[in-house]
C-alpha cells in the first residue's frame, strides 16, 4: 500500500534560538508547504525548494527534527538520509524542514587579507574570471554569490569610476531612511539589497518574516541597522528605525555577497521588459559596463531563462495547463479545433490549433488554396510550428490552422494534415502549394482526395541552385536558376520550352534535371489546379514575422500571441472592408483596369458562337462561355485577361462579370465576418480549473541538442561568387595556385555533374 504524502513546512531566512530547556525554536523567515512521498528523490526536492527560495542547489543546507527531539537538528546531504527522514515522519501529517545557505566557500575568501580601504565597492567584491562555454552546464548556478577580494590596482581603476558611480546612481537612494514605505517586503528586501551595493557594504538580517525585518551591518560592532515592519491596518510596509552610519572599515569585502544571481536575474528582468530579445552576449557586456558584474556567456544566458521565467511563466507549467487552455478555447470559441497529443510517458507531442473564425473565413471567402510551411521554434524545448495559410481575396495572408510539434518528420506533417482536414472540410477540390518532400506529397495524396500539390518552387529553386554549386561559374548558376523562375511563371509551353532550352544552351545535365523534377507540379504551363500564380509556399510571412516575435515564449503564450494577432488582423480588415466603395478589392481592382487600358487597342473577330479572335502583336483565341485564353492569363489568375476584356468591350458586357467570385469585396467580408474572442486567464489560470485536467502533460523528453537550425523564409538565397581560375576557368582557386598549366588538363581531370532527381 503507497504510503500517504507528508507535507513539508520548508523554512529559510529566519535564526534559531535556544530555549531554556535546551530546545531549539526557529523564528522568522519565509516558510512554503510542499508535498513528499516516498517516491521523490533528494535531487527532485532540492531542485524545488532552489526554485521556491531562489538559492543555489549546490549551496543549500537542508535539516530537520528528529520526532520527539526539538535539541538536535539532522542533516540531509544524501538520497538515503532523505528516505530516513521520510521513513521517520511516515505517521505524521507534516514534517518541519530548514533550507539554508551553505557559507564555508564564503568564510574562506574572507578569512584571506583584505584591502583596508574605507569603502570596498561592489566592483572590488565581485570580479569573475570568465569560465569556457564548454566547460560549463547549461543549468549550472550562476556563481555570483560568492564575494572575490580584490586589492585596488590601475588594472581594476575603471571598475571604482564611471561604472560604479553609475550604479550609485540608480541605488544610492533605494532607501531614503525612516518612514520610506514599500508595498511588500519582498519589495524592500529589493531595495535594502541594491542600496547595499551602491554603498559598499554588506549586512545580514536579525529577523525576517512576514511581520518585520531587522537587518544588521556584517561588521562586528558597526551600529548600522534598520528595521522595518507591517502596517496592522494598511498592510503596507514601513521602515521604523535606521542608524545610517557605517564605522566598520576592511569587513565591507563582502558586499560582493549581496549581488547575487537573484539580483542579477533582476537587473536583466528591467531590461527586457523593453527589449524581449536581449541577447546573452550583450547582457554580459551591459551588466559589466554597468555594475562591474562579469558574467560569461553561460551565466548571462541562465540569468536571461530565470528572468525571463519570472516574466512570463515558467516553460514546464505551460505544458500542464495545456489541457486546460484546449478546452478554454472551443469554450470562448465555439466551433473552433484545439486538440494536443501526448507520447506514452505523458510528454508533449503536438498540438493542434484552429479557430471557428478561420474555419469560416476560408470556406466562406478564400480560394481553395492552401500553403503549407514551417518555422523553427527557440522556446526552451524548441519545437517546430506547422501552419496552413491561404490568400483572401486582396491576397493578403488568412491564417487557417497551425500546429506545434515536437519536431518536423513526416509522422507529425501527416497528423497536422489529419487534423486540418476535420477543419476545412469540403467539397471543392484544395490545391496545395508545399514541400517536394517525399513523406508530405503522399500524405497529401492519402488524406485530400483530388487534390493538386504544387511544389514549393523556392525550395525547388533551392536545391536546383545546390546540385549545380562547384561545377559551374556564378554567373552560369545565376543564369540557370533565372530561366528555371522564368520557366515556372511562364502560363504557354512555348514561353516555358524557350525557357528550359536556355539552361539546355548551358548545361544538357541541368536541362535533364528540369525535365526529371514533374513540372505538371510547379510549372503554371503544366500544373492542373488553380494556384492563381502563387507558386510558393512562403506566402504567409506576415504570419511567420508573428511566429519569430513570440517564438521563445511557453508554448500556451506563444498561441495565445499568435491569436491576438490573428484577432486583431480580423478586426482590422473587417473595418477596413466596410470602406470600400468597388466590387472587386482593391488590388483586383487595380489589376482589372491594368488589363483593361491594355485592351483599348486590340481587334475583336467573331469566330464561331462565343469564341473570339482577339489581334494584336499575336493573335488569340477567346472562349467567353469557358473562361478561356489561349493567352491562358484568364484560367491562371482568375481575372480575364485584357484579350477577354476587349471581347467583352466589343459586346458591350462588363468585364467584373467574368472575375473570379473569390476577388469580389463582398466574398472578402465574407472572409472576415466571424471574430476570434479572446481567452481569459491564459498566464494563470485557477488552480481549481488545472487539477480537474484529466490528463498529464509533461515538457518534451529530449530537448535537441544546440541551437536550432533555421529553416529559410525568404526567396531563395544569393549565389554566392566562387573564385575563378583565369588559367583553367576551374573554381575554387586562382591562376597562382593552380596545378594545371593547361585547360586540357584541367578538363580530363574534372568530374561530371551529378543531379539528383527531387522525386527520388
């Protein structure tokens, strides 16, 4: 039978004080009840009394009373002491524990000589070396606690000037003296410990608890003190004594002591307040410029998470409310998708989002065009986030559905796409623009019946340009790739096949690479959907610009960013809509009278029944009772070409007629008629609502190791010019030290390209 949990009253801040029996009692101090069972371990413990009391876990100090024995207190410094002492508190409902700060490292460094100078400031105490990357754990303390003497030299003089008096500057006046009230302790306890520094020195405190705080200065026989306590009847904090004069000389080394990394993680908590993205490196450099703290990379990048943490909520958490924040979206979001799975040690795996309002818009109002992408998430876990967008009827960006996943395999993409089916639903036929890859093209194929796949042409443009890289001249692969775009957008299979000929002129292996890679899948000359001249999948970067401003936040924030944005944008663009005086939106109205101005010099023939010649520099066939071009610009684009437009002119019809229902204002409306509502308590919910979740969610298993690799979001990438032989026309070096004196010899040496099929 599991033995029942005891509830640990854990205890920091306070003294111990004998009584006249013998009996030792503990007064003031901050105390937290946390639950033990014979299943935690030590580790686990310690881990949660660091985090509950901001301490260091290698520098705690945990005790206890034996039952009975209020005179001898039993320290715990391994997993078997810490069994006993739950093995001895087994019948008990409680045990009372004591965490305190181990200062033996600290007696050490100031047991050795010391400057004797009247006042040592904070940049004299605290002086780190810095300590190599690799070297240090990625949750390894931030070592600041601990005071480092100095001896005043030039080396350290700019360390006693222009930045330590500017911290003085900010703290020198954090506490102003008697009747100076704050609105908690935790918020004087703040104050006294920067007005610490900013005067050099360093104290302790006599009582702290949720009454009053008496603290003392260090030095043996300094009458500095100040002592502050609780209002009865406001509840506020006022201080009631203060002996503000220092006596002490040489002791003050210790100051070093008050800055620790909880004082650190609140300098950087001010700074990004302001600058969310606040890098590592440049808190190393402005914590040092300013304060005189030297951190190395590590350090400043912990004290960032912990900051960072405190301002937006714990990573860890987020996950166990994920249930929660599921059901308070389809609660204040009727209709909506809000489904996550879990791997079977409860971990996190994915989840799915789409909200009621999107679902709408896009069957509602949006063209039957999907695009699907990816963009790397640098929360914590890391993660990828999933998304379908399609284009509303100004081609602006409609976001659909979106997911965050563990990570991008194939696995995950045909979940997401499971699930995005469920949302849009319908019977008209979708076409796709996304990866060639070859797990997301038979998912598609399995899960959207009579669907299009257009292949994503940056990425298809990406690895055409990679295969030819190191056998050819810049300006070849410039060249190439500029036919191969051409070739995509070309809407006639002449245009395409002088296109394609153009890289044949070059390379026959390229040419053969081109034909090999299905142009029905990218090439508008081919491709049997209607992708209305969108052909690649990165059309929703103002989403993705979303996704890369909240991207470090817990994963509940960072959807809860994303529908702000997506709320705002739907309110915005309804707003905007209900100005408009045209038919068409205003893009396609500017591109109709384009079409419509290049028409006035055309001649209409009739033909037979409702097809027309139209004559210009060529001469084209119009089908009007087909929607049809031989041009093809009217079947591609969904609004007539200006050879349509002449026809109609000619019959004295109105070319708005022949757009595409989807470019009309009214279908725009359509699409932002339903609003996304907002979702209350998202940072911190009840804790009544999190323990109804029936279901556990814990943070992924394995974090991936480093930094997460960037997946590109822009056109494709600059070729980069590689240096040219003038000797061999070879690359890679130049003329000086080339081995081959002659062209020939170069030649008979050189490998052929090797292309590789995208389908294979």
């Amino acid at each position: 039978m599991a033995m029942k949990k005891i509830i640990a009253i854990c205890q920091s801040g306070g003294e111990f004080e004998t009584n006249d029996d013998g009996s030792l009692s503990y007064n003031g101090g901050d105390a937290y009840a946390l639950d033990l069972d014979n299943q935690m371990k030590l580790s686990d413990f310690k881990q949660e009394l660091a985090d509950t009391f901001h301490f260091s876990v290698d520098g705690m100090l945990i005790k206890y009373f034996l039952p009975g024995n209020k005179k001898t207190l039993i320290t715990i410094s391994k997993d078997k002491d810490f069994k006993r002492m739950i093995s001895f508190f087994g019948d008990s409902d409680q045990v009372d524990v004591f965490v305190m700060i181990d200062e033996g490292v600290a007696r050490n460094m100031s047991n050795m000589p010391v400057s004797r100078s009247s006042r040592t400031t904070m940049s004299e105490a605290v002086v780190l070396a810095d300590v190599p990357i690799d070297a240090m754990n990625i949750d390894d303390p931030i070592d600041i606690d601990l005071p480092i003497e100095t001896t005043p030299t030039d080396a350290f003089a700019y360390l006693e000037g222009e930045e330590h008096r500017r911290a003085a500057a900010q703290w020198e006046n954090t506490i102003t003296g008697v009747d100076q009230i704050f609105s908690s302790f935790a918020e004087f306890r703040e104050a006294l410990r920067k007005y610490s520094i900013a005067h050099g020195f360093a104290y302790k405190y006599k009582k702290n608890d949720s009454h009053r705080v008496t603290a003392k200065c260090r030095s043996e026989g300094c009458p500095w003190r100040i002592y502050a306590s609780r209002s009865p009847t406001t509840q506020i904090v006022c201080i009631k004594t203060m002996k503000s004069t220092h006596t002490c000389e040489g002791a003050s080394v210790n100051a070093g002591y008050q800055s620790t990394r909880g004082l650190v993680r609140s300098i950087i908590k001010e700074k990004l307040k302001v600058s969310p993205n606040y890098k590592p490196k440049d808190i190393a450099s402005y914590i040092k410029r300013e304060y005189g703290i030297q951190l190395n990379y590590t350090q400043a990048w912990r004290a960032k998470e912990m900051a960072r943490e405190q301002l937006q909520g714990s990573y860890k958490e987020a996950y166990t409310q994920l249930p929660y924040f599921c059901e308070r979206i389809m609660e204040t979001n009727p209709g909506s998708i809000a489904t996550f799975a879990t791997k079977e040690d409860s971990s996190f795996h994915r989840l799915f989002i789409s909200f009621h309002a999107s679902i709408s818009g896009f069957q509602q109002g949006c063209r039957p065009l999907l695009f699907l992408d990816s963009t790397q998430l640098y929360s914590k876990y890391q993660g990828t986030l999933l998304a379908a967008t399609a284009a509303d009827g100004d081609d602006g960006v409609f976001p659909v559905a979106f997911a965050v996943v563990d990570s991008e395999t194939d696995e995950n993409w045909h979940w997401f796409l499971l699930e995005l089916k469920s949302a849009v639903s319908t019977s008209r036929p979708i076409a796709f623009v996304a990866d060639f890859e070859k797990g997301l093209r038979e998912s598609l194929r399995e899960i959207f019946d009579n669907c299009q796949h257009g292949y994503c042409l940056r990425y298809l443009a990406e690895k055409f340009d990679n295969d030819l890289t190191g056998q050819f001249s810049h300006e070849a692969r410039r060249l190439m790739v500029q036919d191969f775009y051409a070739a995509a957008y070309a809407y006639k299979l002449e245009s395409f096949e002088r296109c394609t000929e153009n890289i044949k002129s070059i390379s026959l292996e390229a040419y053969d690479w081109v034909i090999r890679s299905e142009p029905e899948r990218w090439a508008n000359a081919f491709f049997g959907g209607a992708r209305y001249n969108h052909i690649t999948s990165n059309f929703g970067e103002l989403f993705y610009s979303w996704v890369t401003e909240a991207n470090e936040l817990p994963i509940t924030q960072l959807v809860d960013v994303l529908r702000g944005k997506m709320m705002e944008l739907i309110y915005t663009r309804r707003v905007e809509s209900g100005k408009w005086g045209t038919r068409l939106t205003p893009s396609m109205e500017e591109k109709l009278q384009n079409e419509i101005s290049k028409s006035r010099s055309l001649q209409v023939l009739l033909s037979h029944d409702n097809t027309f010649e139209v004559r210009g520099e060529d001469v084209d066939l119009v089908d009007i009772d087909h929607w049809d071009c031989s041009c093809r610009g009217w079947q591609i684009t969904g609004l007539p070409c200006f050879h349509a437009i002449a026809v109609f002119e000619s019959l004295g019809r109105s070319a708005y007629d022949y757009c595409s229902r989807y470019f009309t204002a009214e279908s725009y409306r359509l699409t932002y008629a339903e609003s996304i509502l907002p979702v209350p308590n998202v940072e911190k919910p009840m804790e009544s609502d999190l323990t109804e979740a029936a279901v556990t969610v814990t943070p992924p298993t394995k974090r991936p190791p480093g930094r997460p690799k960037t997946k590109q979001t822009g056109s494709l990438i600059m070729i980069k010019r590689q240096v040219m032989c003038s000797n061999c026309k070879g690359l890679g070096h130049n003329k000086k030290t080339c081995n081959n004196k002659t062209l020939e010899n170069h030649n008979d040496g050189s490998e052929s390209l090797a292309l590789t099929s995208p389908t294979s």
